[in-house]
C-alpha cells in the first residue's frame, strides 16, 4: 500500500547585494555560437547549462583523444615500453614521426598525443593498451557506456574520420562534455589526466636514446582564461573545427564541448565560443544547497510496534549544485502510507526526488532513524506478567 505525496516547492535563489549591482550577466543565444552543435554542463553534477543541438550525432576528430589518454592511464603504466608497429608508424599527419620497431615510454607518448595530438602515437598507444585497435575500441566503447553515454561511437583511437558496420565514429556536444566530466572528476586516474594535459612543454627521446622529440602543447586555450585545467582541439574534413575544455573557478567546475566549429579559415571560432559558454556559465550560476541532513520530513505510522505508533526518518546526505536566478526546483516526497514492524534502523524507507525546471534530476534515499520491534504473543504475556505482578 503505496501512495505518492507529491509536494512541490519552488526554489527561488536569492542574491547578495552584491550580485544585485552588476549591471547585466552574461546572456547566451544559439546564434551568437559559430558551433553547430555545443555544450556546457556543470562539472560536479553533468548537468547540462546550455546546450545548442547538443545531443545532434556529429564526428568529433581529435577530441577523441581524450578517451585514448583516460584509458591508457587507467589500464597502463606510465613506465611501459611500447613498441611501435607498422601501422602505426603509417598514420597520416599529424605524427611525431615514429619509426617502426622504436620503443618509448608510455608516459611520453601520452604527452605526444594529447599535447600535439600525434596520429601515431596514439595508435602505438592503443595496440599496447587494446592488443589492436579493434581491442581498443571495444574498450573505449565499453568506457562510454560505464559513464552512460548512448550517442557516442569509438572506431579510432585518434579520432580520423571512420565508419564500419556498426556506425559512424562519432559522439554528441553534451556526450563529449561529460566524457571530459569523467577525465577529471570521476576517474581514478584524474590527476595524471590534468597533469598531463597542462603541460607545456615536454622533451623525450626513444628508449635507446637514438632518436629526440621537443613538444608543445597546441592548446592554446590554456592560457586564454584563468583556471582552464584540461583541453582537447580537433580537426577533420568531416568534423570541422572540434573543441573540449574544463575551467575551475571559485569552486565551481565548467565544462564546454563545441562540434562543427567552422571549417578553414575559421580556425579561431572555437575559442570565441568557448570564452562565450564559460563566461556564460560563471555569470549566471551560483553553488547553492538544495538539500540537506536538516530537510524536515514528518514521521510515518507504525504498524504493530512495539511502544512507537510513529517511525522518524532521515535524509543521510545533502545535494547542493550550481543553478541560475531562472531554474526551478521543486520536490516529490515518495513515502508508503505506514510501515509494519519490526523496523530496523538505518533502513531505507522512500526517497526524495529533485525536479528541476520540470526534469527529474537526482534521488535522495529517506532512512528510518530508529529500531522498532514487533508486537508478538511474548510481549503481550510479558506485557500480562508484569502488570499481574505490579
């Protein structure tokens, strides 16, 4: 016996007086971004912010090497050797120009193909890592599934133009947004994700010291605003001008995805839109608790227990996230009717839903704050005794 008690409360955010006298926040149209399809999703939670036909299906080319650089520092270690095939030596620009039969150092080529988005390295990269590329894909998609994606396709571990019987290679804005969420939030190998992706420069050599390399990283982006942490560029006749980025101010983590970003000679309209979407974001966004351990939530009917008609419930965790002076927030207290005992403590009993601009957003768990046992045969004689000997 179930009932839904729907109760809905709008949830104003309220500014300081010191918000009140800025003059405007940053206001954001789709046709301001050169973008065919963009992104920008709160890092902490992947909620999406904005989006310009973000969940369109397009190629992203090079972005892709974000996937590649998470996975080999997930299943690999940076002090591997790794042997460069035939095939890989062959990929077109852009290369760092390996040989076949060379060996270098994992970690070195992980600088090499995320901070000038070397072809080859990242396919010496992913035979080592998958066996082949095939293998590697399987668990670049794989990836994506864990995170929960359903709009993205690996073939390549470069991001190259590519279509087998399965698909097209290819992803959304807002799926390629929370790929990066992934890389620098959730992943147990985030730190070396950022470290490597904020590098500038990098010097290496093959393992018998034959052959070396001086790289820079061709983002320049790191340095257009304070606090970007972590990005990927990308081009391909198909794709276009493709872009991924993470920016970290105040506490609060950004995260801007851009597909189709003009073709030749567009090649700056990328980080237009990208300065467009962050100062967007930190504009109009501020961290605010939705709910905490304190949220009042009216105790339930007991059946059958023992000294207590009432249960008392507990929420065990707050929820708090970045949301505009526009959004709404309401609540949808799902709780039965009435438990029967016995009850243990610390048992879920409902939840809490978080609707937000009328999407269903997260669930919180209620739990019974207390035990109660069940009314039986022996408390009633027990009950007896004690009152005949009263």
């Amino acid at each position: 016996m179930k009932k839904i008690i729907s109760v809905f409360l709008a949830f104003y955010i309220l500014f300081f007086s010191g918000f009140c006298k800025v003059v405007s926040a940053a206001q954001i149209t789709d046709s301001e971004l050169y973008s065919i399809s963009a992104a920008l999703i709160d890092g902490d939670s992947g909620r999406v912010l904005y989006e310009k036909n973000g969940y369109e299906v397009r190629a992203m080319a090079s972005t892709t090497k974000i996937m590649t650089l998470i996975l080999a520092l997930e299943y690999g270690n940076l002090d591997d050797l790794v042997t460069v095939s035939d095939y890989a030596a062959k990929m077109p620009d852009v290369q760092l120009n390996i040989k076949a039969g060379e060996q270098y150092l994992l970690e070195d080529l992980l600088y090499s193909l995320i901070m000038e988005s070397h072809n080859d390295s990242a396919v010496a990269v992913a035979e080592h890592i998958g066996g082949d590329i095939e293998g590697f894909a399987n668990m670049m998609n794989k990836k994506a599934r864990e995170i929960g994606l359903s709009s993205t396709y690996f073939i390549t571990p470069n991001g190259l133009d590519a279509s087998d019987e399965t698909g097209t290679h290819s992803t959304t804005a807002v799926e390629l947004a929370l790929i990066m969420k992934y890389c620098i939030m959730d992943s147990p190998a985030k730190e070396d994700f950022i470290r490597i992706s904020q590098t500038r420069n990098h010097s290496f050599s093959d393992y018998e010291g034959k052959r070396n390399h001086n790289i820079r990283n061709k983002n320049a982006f790191l340095d257009m605003m304070d606090g970007v942490i972590a990005g990927k560029t990308g081009f391909t006749a198909d794709a276009g001008y493709c872009y991924v980025a993470a920016l970290e101010r105040n506490g609060k983590t950004y995260i801007v995805a851009l597909l189709g970003c003009g073709w030749p000679n567009n090649k700056t309209y990328k980080w237009s839109d990208t300065k467009k979407l962050f100062n967007y974001g930190m504009d109009n966004y501020n961290y605010e608790v939705i709910v905490d351990k304190t949220y009042s939530i009216n105790s339930i009917p007991v059946i059958d227990g023992v000294e207590n008609d009432y249960l008392d419930l507990y929420i065990s965790s707050e929820l708090g996230l970045i949301l505009s002076e526009s959004d709404v927030v309401t609540f949808e207290l799902n709780l039965p009717d009435c438990v029967a005992a016995p009850v243990k403590k610390d048992s879920m009993v409902g939840n809490l839903n978080i609707i937000i601009n009328g999407e269903h957003f997260a669930s919180i768990n209620i739990y019974s704050a207390e035990d109660i046992d069940k009314v039986d045969f022996w408390y009633y004689f027990k009950t007896t005794l004690k009152s005949f000997l009263l």
